[in-house]
C-alpha cells in the first residue's frame, strides 16, 4: 500500500472515530488554458481576496438637501414656519420628553456662510439659542476674528434638541431632525456651510472620516461648499487646536476673496 493510500485510510478512520458519516463532496478546482487554478463556481471569493486592476479615485459626489419644505422665496417666513412646526416636533420621544425647548437657529437669512454645530447643550437649551455657553463664546470670538459678527451669519445643529447629558446625537435622531435643517439650509442658501466638529461634518456629508482629514478642502452639499474644522469644545480642552481652526478659518476667508482685519 503507497503511503497515500495509507494516510488517506487512516484519515477516514479518524472521521469515522470523531462521529463523521460522510465527507461532503468538493467541487474540482478548474483549470484555465493558462493553467492558473481558480475557485469553484459555487464559492464566491472576498473582494479583498481579488487582484482588482487599480482604479483612479471617485470624485466626491456632491450631496444634495432634500428638503420636503418648498421654499417660497421670503426667507424669514418660511424659517418663522419651519420653526413653528420644529417647536412642536416630537420624532425623537427622548429628546422631546427631557428638552426645555427647542433651538431652531438664528441669523441673519440672507447670510454668505452657515455655521453647523452638533446639538444644543444645558446653556443653549435654557437659552433657546445655537452656542451660547463657554463654546458660543470662543466661537464668537473666532466669529470677530474673522470681521463678523455672530449676526451676520446663520446658526444652526445638526439637532433641535439637546440630548440628556449632552450625549452625542444618534443616528436615528439627526436623521429625524434632517428635514429641518435642509429645510434651513434651502431656505438660507448659504454660499459656505462650516461644519464644527465631527457630528456636523460626518452627518451633513454622510461619511465617516475623521474631521481631522476633513480639514481644508471644502466638500460641496447642494449649492453651499463645505468646510469642516474642530469644534469650539474641543478648543476648549485642547488650546493647540486653535491654530489649525484658524488655519481653517483663513483658507474659508482667502477663498470668500476675504482677509481677516489682524492681517489686513
Ligand atoms: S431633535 Fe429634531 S427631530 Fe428630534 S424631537 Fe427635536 S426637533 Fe424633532
């Protein structure tokens, strides 16, 4: 008896032993006319297995808002309206159960730039206003580094509602608070969304990218292009961030043909 008729004896035995009846049957592995062996037909192989031919990179695709709220042209009305319907909203019974009110957003309607934030936290809540704790104030001061003013702008979250212990929005809910703020962003129609912080950038343009590879360039979201940068928070408990921020904030400027007044 050859060796392998030897092993393969002992081999069934060992099955036999361990409770097996039968062997299932294995398909051949074909063989091409150039002899390189592939998978049977019946097992389907990992993307990550397959020597793929190397593609050029897509271009980011430009997101759209899709808001059900038809915009009618008079910009303060229909925010009046958007915001009446958001002050009864109760899609997320958490949020509605614990808020103190709802924040809807505040500026100026006919405004260039848009600044998205996360949620309302405790101050914003009490306030019925976008960053008006420790955040709302560094950012004011960025705000007048840049030469504005918070009123010149449009301010709003990614959430109406503040989240009990300022946890991060989950997905369900910025998805349900989705159709105001494109609602928003279709009525303000800004030129320039800046999106504060990871929760603003990764919800607005669906993506998972850490913030810190989001950093200067600008993404397009309808009409409005895109920055992202750290949030204010952040700032707070990592003063070195503010360079970059600044950074951010000047390239938003120079493309606005813009130049911050320290520097002008
Ligand atoms: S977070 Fe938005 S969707 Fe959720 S209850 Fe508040 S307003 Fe409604």
């Amino acid at each position: 008896m050859s060796d392998w008729n030897r092993l393969s004896q002992q081999l069934l035995r060992d099955c036999q032993s361990a409770g097996l009846s039968h062997l299932p049957r294995v398909a051949p592995l074909v063989l091409d006319s150039d002899s390189r062996p592939k998978p049977p037909p019946s097992v389907s192989t990992p993307k990550s297995q397959e020597s793929m031919p190397k593609k050029k990179a897509a271009p980011t695709p430009v997101l759209q808002p899709q808001p059900k709220f038809e915009p009618t042209g008079n910009r303060e009305q229909d925010l009046e309206k958007l915001a009446a319907c958001v002050a009864d909203c109760i899609r997320c019974p958490e949020l509605a159960k614990t808020r103190t009110q709802t924040v809807f957003g505040v500026g100026d309607p006919q405004t260039k730039v848009m600044f998205l934030g996360e949620a309302p936290g405790a101050d914003e809540d009490k306030q019925g206003e976008p960053f008006v704790g420790r955040a709302g104030q560094l950012l004011n001061k960025i705000i007048a580094a840049c030469g504005w003013t918070r009123e010149e702008l449009y301010i709003c979250n990614i959430l109406r509602c503040r989240p009990p212990g300022n946890r991060t929005p989950n997905e369900t809910e910025a998805a349900n608070c989705r159709e105001y703020l494109d609602g928003q962003i279709a009525v303000v129609d800004p030129e320039y969304i800046v999106c504060w912080g990871s929760c603003a950038a990764q919800n607005l343009l669906a993506t998972k990218e850490p913030i810190g590879r989001m950093r200067q360039r600008f993404f397009q979201y309808g009409n409005a292009k895109v920055l992202c940068t750290y949030h204010p928070s952040y700032l707070l408990r990592n003063p070195a961030a503010k360079k970059p921020v600044w950074e951010d904030m000047k390239f938003l400027l120079s493309d606005m043909g813009l130049t911050p007044p320290s520097e002008s």
